[in-house]
C-alpha cells in the first residue's frame, strides 16, 4: 500500500501580520490616483519613520488609506471617483449644484414631521 505524499511546504510562508490592513491590500483596493498619492505618502513615512524609530507617521498613513479603501470597495470604483469629480467641483467652485437650499430643506423637514 503506498504512503500518502506529504503536502509541499509553501515557499515564501505569508507573515502572520498579512492581513487586510497590510499596505499592499491597502494599495490593491485604492484607485490609481489614490494608489500613487498612498504609495508617495507610505514611502515618506517609513523614510521618516527609519530615522526616527517611530511607526506613528507609517500608522496615520495606513489608517487613512485603509479607510478610503473600504469605502472604494463598499461603494465600487465608479461611485467613488464620482464623488471625488463632485468634491473636486465643490472645492472648485465653492458651489454644490446639487444642494437644496436650507429654507427647502426645513420645509421638508416640518412637513414630514407633521407640524
């Protein structure tokens, strides 16, 4: 009766602390744009964080990252660079053309409450 061949070891095992808070997940799940600001923003921060022995920068940067990630990944990649073109339009014309004016908005807001 033949032995059963014993299972290959991986090559390169995967770290324990892989995990979907690790900058390449983080970097997969971003956009281009935000891809190459994240990986700019990631590289000075460990540059720094090499120097000065402190992983707080390194940390911001991933939490932030990691955020806008989930969101991308909830929202899909349309959603999130419409909204990003509406955020730009903002900041660039000071206007949001698809507000409603605060008196319309209360007017709503008092006729849904009845009063």
């Amino acid at each position: 009766m033949a032995t059963p061949a014993a299972p290959m070891p991986d090559p390169e095992p995967i770290p324990a602390l892989l995990s979907p808070n690790a900058p390449r997940a983080i970097s997969d799940a971003l956009i281009d744009e935000e891809r190459t600001e994240f990986k700019r923003r990631y590289a000075e921060e460990m540059a720094t964080a090499a120097r000065t022995l402190d992983l707080t920068g390194v940390l911001k940067v991933l939490d932030a990252y990691r955020q806008i990630a989930v969101v991308t990944q909830q929202q899909g990649v349309e959603v999130h660079r419409r909204m990003l073109a509406k955020a730009a339009e903002i900041a660039r014309t000071g206007h949001n053309p698809d507000a409603v004016p605060l008196e319309d908005m209360k007017a709503l807001i008092r006729e849904r409450l009845g009063r």
